[in-house]
C-alpha cells in the first residue's frame, strides 16, 4: 500500500494532478471494495484540480461523487481517517454551493480537506 500513501502525501502537499495518477495506478488492479475507495480519492483529486482551474461544475459534481462514495468507508479505512476527512469534503462542497459559480474562487484554499492516517505521520506514510 505504499502506493497510496505516496498519493496521500502528493495530496496533502497540494498536488491533486498527481495524487489522482498514483491512484488511478493503483485503483486499476485492486479488487472491489477497495477499488470503489480509491475512486472516491481520486474523485476528490479530481474536484480540487476542477478548482484550482476554476472550473466550478466539476468541483462541485466531483466532490458530490466522492463523499457518496467514500461515506461507506467511515470512520476508518485503510488506516484513513474517512470520517474527518469526508467531513472536510463535505463542508468545502457545501460553502462552494452556497458561494456559486461567480463567487466560489473566493473560497479559501486552506479549507481544502487533508487526509489524515490512524497512527501515521501523514506526511510520509510510516507508523508513529
């Protein structure tokens, strides 16, 4: 799984482009549910790449898919804390929807989700 804590770690330094890659790497051979996991990651990349092209639709449809699937993963999966970072997700989405396509560029950056691990250091993926 060092595959998707590479992902983790480009995610949480901001590199959704690549974060969605690594997973898609690795969403391409896993067995379901954890295929179904990975799609609600790589959705969320893919929502925040539609952001930060200021592409407001895809942000927000994106992010829709993503907490829809990732809601079956809480609170824990894969040594992911889901519950929080759903529950990111899920206020960014809904602060977006309430700012609209002509105002949601003023959304602050710093509230986009991170993804935080049970017992590792999220930065690096290694156990503490």
């Amino acid at each position: 799984m060092h595959i998707l804590f590479e992902g983790v770690q480009q995610f949480n330094d901001g590199y959704f482009f690549e974060a969605h890659e690594t997973w898609e790497d690795l969403w391409m051979q896993s067995p379901w549910p954890i295929r179904r996991f990975l799609q609600g990651l790589i959705q969320t990349a893919a929502a925040l790449v539609h952001l930060v092209r200021h592409e407001y639709p895809g942000t927000v449809r994106l992010l829709g898919h993503a907490i829809e699937k990732l809601n079956d993963f809480t609170p824990r999966y894969m040594d992911i804390d889901v519950a929080s970072f759903v529950s990111g997700a899920t206020e960014a989405r809904e602060t977006l929807i309430a700012l609209g396509p002509d105002r949601f560029e003023q959304w602050p950056r710093e509230r986009i989700p991170r993804i935080e691990l049970a017992g590792r250091d999220s930065r690096r993926g290694q156990k503490v």
